[in-house]
C-alpha cells in the first residue's frame, strides 16, 4: 500500500460484524479493506456532489428556459 495507515474504532452491530466478516471471507479480503473501501467511495462521492454544484452554479453560457423558449419560437 505504501501509505501510512490510521489506526481508529467503529461500533458495529453484531448482525453488520457477522455480515461485514462473511463478505470479507468471500472476497478473499480483510474487513479493514472493506472498510476503507467502503470510506473512499463515501469521500469520492462527497468530492463529485462539490464539483458538481459548483459547475451547476456556473451560469456561463447559458441561458433562461423563457430565452430557449422565445429563440424556440422564432
């Protein structure tokens, strides 16, 4: 991995634990790995929904939907 890793605690149910454990032992990984997986995609995720705002904010070159509808008509 090359990075160095975190150290931290989370609080799981004993249905997720055993859920979270037989995924793990299926896909021949650690739940650790699943874990951090499972992190990323939530931060990767959070990153697209920011950038994605901001370019919907971005009015540049656009223009009202009662301008589309005038140019529609003439």
């Amino acid at each position: 991995m090359g990075t160095t890793l975190k150290r931290t605690t989370i609080f799981l149910t004993e249905e997720q634990h055993e859920r979270l454990r037989r995924l793990a032992f299926e896909q021949r990984t650690s739940m650790a790995k699943l874990l951090r997986d499972a992190a990323l995609e939530i931060l990767e995720d959070e990153e697209d929904m920011r950038e994605g705002l901001k370019a919907l904010a971005d009015e540049e070159g656009t223009i009202t939907w009662e301008q589309y509808q005038r140019q529609r008509t003439e």
